[in-house]
C-alpha cells in the first residue's frame, strides 16, 4: 500500500478519516493524497460561459482560501513524517475522486463520513456512497477516530458466490495487514434461506486454497442482511466491517439497494468494502 487517497471538505469527519490514513502511512511507509475538491458554479472555472472576466478572481478567492486551508491541516503533529500531497480540483467531487484514483494508481481511498437517513439518503446520496459504490480499489469509510492498532476484530460478510472469491482474498489480505481475527459471516434471511447442505458446499469452496488459521465462519440467521450484519458485528465486538460491493448503477441499484451503501449509513463502526471485478 503506497499510495493513500483522502478527500477532504475540511470537516471533522474528514480529519478522522486523515487521522487513520496517517497511521496506515506510517507503518507501510505511503504517500497521502489529500484532494479538495472545489464544486464552484460553471462560470466561476470558465468565463467564457458568462461572457465575462469578472468571475476570475471569486474563483482564486476559493482556490486560496483552500491551499490556508491546507496549511493548517498539514501542520498538524499526527502527519509529521509522512510524505502529503495537496491537491484542488474543479470539479464535481465524486467525478474528481474517481479520476484522482485512477490518474494516480491510488491503492485506498480512505473517506469520512456523517452518514444520511431518508429521502437525502434514498435521492440524492453522499459522494462516499457514490464512491463505495464505483471504486475498483478499497474504500475505508471513517465515522470517528479509531487507532488502527486497535482493530482486533474484523466481520466480513459474504454471498458465498465463487466469482466473488478474487474480493474475497483481497479482504483477507487487508485483514492480515491489521493482524486481526477475521469472522466471515453468511446472513441467512427467510426469504433467501439457503439450507446446511448448500451452505456447506458454498463455504467450501470459498474457503479453498485461502489460510484459514486467522479466520473463522459462521451462519448467522436475520431478518435482512444489513441488520443481520449489524448485530452480528456488535455480537463479536467487531472493531471493523468489510464487504464486497457490485457497484451496481441506474435502475438496477435504485431496485436492489447496495448493502454496503447501507452499511456506511448505518453502521456506527468503520465499513471497508472490495470491489467485485
């Protein structure tokens, strides 16, 4: 892991989530990104849409008023040591995430997050849904400060499906980074039971060929997915969730929902989550 994206608006939520950025930084020795992303009116980026000049300046005011932003933030004693890259875009914040990731070969994208509930949640969304939603690489989602030294516990939640086992390894791996017990979880719900002989043959084969010494499985019964993955993560005292994400967009997302979109909402302990390619 060399290279550590996090985006900022500024906000305690997204201090804490640089605060855990850091810590990864330090003891594997990466580099942070520390992007601000700057959604300013079209005719403050480009006069030419407004037929005047006279927007210019109101666009340096803000892109100043960052980089004082920016100084104050790197100042600060828990970045000391670590190589920290600025950088302001204009630009929508999840569209400049995105590209940041991929223009930069960013491994993590480490986000804060306050969560949402209702009508906000369901039409409009936050960036870290969007981004959890389309990134290819991990996504770490932050509510408050947490020593990563101290995540012990670690419920990742599995479909059981084979084509999803290459996500799989990779949460194993982010969990071995931690040196944390890992306690993969099946939820299985009344309206997609799935018996004991299918459960068996499943876990099987998702087990197979992956070191099981650090790592325990279990079936848990729910009412729904995400609240079986709640309770079953405050029955192991988990100190972190992981889980795999489809990326599921337009009418298909909107009819099926995203668990691990739920999960960054909901859950008041961090969410990793792993694309499936």
């Amino acid at each position: 892991m060399k290279k550590i994206l996090v985006p900022t608006d500024f906000s305690e939520q997204a201090e804490s989530a640089l605060k855990v950025a850091a810590q990864f930084a330090k003891k594997h020795n990466s580099e942070i990104y520390l992007l601000h992303m700057l959604e300013l009116p079209t005719q403050l980026i480009d006069p030419a849409t407004s037929g005047s000049g006279n927007q210019i300046p109101e666009s340096i005011y803000f892109m100043k008023l960052a980089h004082k932003r920016f100084e104050e933030v790197l100042s600060k004693d828990y970045l000391n040591g670590i190589k920290v890259y600025e950088a302001v875009q204009f630009q929508e914040a999840f569209d400049g995430i995105m590209e940041f990731t991929k223009d930069n070969n960013v491994d993590m994208v480490v986000m804060g997050s306050h969560g949402a509930s209702g009508m906000k949640e369901v039409f409009i969304g936050s960036n870290t849904e969007k981004v959890v939603r389309n990134s290819d690489i991990p996504v770490l989602v932050i509510k408050d400060d947490i020593m990563v030294s101290d995540v012990k516990n670690m419920v990742y939640a599995t479909d059981l499906m084979e084509k999803n086992k290459d996500s799989f390894i990779e949460a194993v791996q982010f969990c071995n980074m931690l040196n944390a017990k890992m306690h993969v979880v099946y939820i299985n719900t009344s309206n997609k039971f799935k018996t004991d002989d299918y459960l068996e043959e499943k876990s099987t084969a998702l087990l197979s060929g992956v070191d099981t010494s650090n790592l325990s499985f279990e079936v848990y019964g729910a009412e729904s997915v995400e609240k079986g993955i709640l309770k079953y993560a405050s029955k192991k005292n988990a100190d972190l969730i992981g889980v795999s994400t489809h990326g599921r967009k337009g009418l298909a997302h909107f009819l099926n929902g995203s668990i691990s979109e739920d999960l960054v909402n909901h859950a008041k302990r961090p969410v990793v989550t792993f694309r499936i390619k």
